[in-house]
C-alpha cells in the first residue's frame, strides 16, 4: 500500500522535471524523464481516464517532434487519439506534424476532427493552411473568416489571445492587431517563454524589432530547444546585424528538426546559405 502512495508522487515529480528540462534546454533529459513518469503512471493509474493516459502520449509526440523524430512524433499522437478519439489537442498537433511533413491530406483530417471538438484558432489555422496547400482556396477564405470571429470573442472575453497572435503572426496578417494580442496575453502570463516568444515574433512582424528583441530575450532565457523559439529568435538577431547569432540560432532550429515548419524550415535554409 505505501508503494502505491508513493508512486503517485514519483510519476508527478518525474513529470515535473520533465517539464523543466524541456524549458530549460535539456531535451534528450526530457523525454526520458517523461518516458519514466509514463511509465510510474501506467503502473499504477489502473482505473485511470482514458484520456488522462492519452496526455502522455500527446506530450511524448510534442518532445518527439522537437527533437526531430517526426515518424515517432506522429505515431504517439495516433496513439494518444487510439485511447481517447475525441482528444483535440492531440489532433491539432498531429495537423501541424503531418504538415511539416509534407502531407495536407491527412493534416486536414486531423485538424479538421479537432476542430469539431474545440475550434481553437492553431487547429483552424492548420486546416486553412492544409486547405490552401490541397488548392481549397474558398474553403481557407471560410476557415479563416471562423478565426477571425474567434478573436472578436476574445476580445470580449480575453480568450484564445495566445493562439490568435500566433496564427496572425505566422501568416503575417493583421500585423498590429496580432502585436495588440499578443501584448495583452504578455501582460497576462508575465514573463512566461512562450508568451514572450509570441510577443516577440509578433512585434518583429509589425516592424516593432526593439520590442521583439527584448521580449526574445526573456524568451531565450533558458535556451529553451524548441525549434520555432530558436529561428524566430535567429531572425531577430540577423535583422540587428549579429550574423553570428543568427547562424547559431537558424543552424540550431534545423538541427533540432529539420521539416519544424512548413514554411519556416525553408526561410531557415535559404536565410542560412546567404550568411
């Protein structure tokens, strides 16, 4: 009996530096520490939910995609949805996987069944993105319009703000309503790495680089592996003429996954060969 009581605290301090090994730029420590408080969870969570054991799976297939290991990253998200169907964010990360991976088809199934559970604007924004790659013009015009009702709620409501700026920024629409967005989540959260990353990358998209560089500071603070951080924070650094930086930045986006972005793996590349 005392096993079992303890094993509850192993799983969530095994999940806990997990979690600070991610942020902190330790990611191979990562997914092994999540690994084993999988594993503590599986022994002991007999009559667990099915979608609390699903989140592991979901979260192995974020670390697995950040470290490069797509066919893996993809096969855990599966995973996650084979235990609990109705998992949306699971499908919302399998989307954005299958379209670095250069596959809009099954991105648009994926982000399309999430959606239908939870419209969140990242997983509209991925089915507008898939259907603009399968050549569905009309349909990305509706997706698109769908996020931008999404926003009017938010800003009544603030809700969403995080993922509406990052989706604005990312498509460069919309730039100072994206930098007004993202500000207030900012403002909300304090100094929290994805926050400010957002922050940064939309101010740099509304021509605001002062802003962004020293909210990507803030971000880098822990030198956090995630590919995106690592090349929104290369292009900041080249627009301020640190070449060095920039290479280092870009170079290590690449490194940690080379297909990160469907769009921004390539710019990493053909920024990269002009240094």
């Amino acid at each position: 009996m005392a096993r079992l009581h303890r094993s509850p605290e192993r799983e969530r301090s095994a999940r806990r530096c997990a979690r600070s090994d991610e942020l902190t730029g330790r990611l191979p420590e990562a997914r092994d520490g999540l690994r084993r408080a999988a594993a503590l969870y599986e022994g002991y969570a007999v009559t667990a939910s099915a979608q609390s054991r699903a989140w592991y799976h979901y979260r192995l297939g974020e670390l697995a995609f950040e470290a490069g290991d797509n066919s893996e990253a993809i096969a855990d998200e599966r995973d996650a949805l084979a235990l609990f169907p109705r998992f949306n964010l699971a499908d919302t990360a399998l989307a954005r996987f299958e379209l670095a991976n250069g596959d809009p088809q099954e991105a648009l199934s994926a982000a399309a069944a999430g959606a239908e559970i939870a419209p969140l604007p990242e997983t509209l924004g991925y089915e507008a993105d898939a259907q603009r790659a399968l050549g569905n013009q009309a349909s990305a015009d509706l997706t698109q319009e769908t996020i931008g009702a999404i926003e009017r709620i938010g800003n009544a409501y603030r809700v969403n703000d995080r993922l509406i700026a990052v989706y604005y920024s990312e498509h460069r629409l919309r730039a100072s309503d994206a930098l007004r967005i993202a500000r207030r989540d900012a403002a909300n959260r304090g100094d929290e790495i994805y926050a400010q990353d957002t922050l940064a990358w939309a101010a740099a998209m509304a021509g605001r680089w002062n802003e962004a560089r020293a909210a990507m500071a803030k971000a880098l603070r822990y030198d956090t592996q995630d590919p995106r951080l690592q090349f929104h924070a290369g292009m900041i650094a080249l627009h301020f003429g640190d070449r060095a930086a920039a290479k280092r930045r870009l170079s290590r986006a690449l490194a940690l996954n080379a297909t990160f972005h469907p769009l921004y793996a390539d710019e990493a590349r053909k920024t990269l060969a002009r240094l």
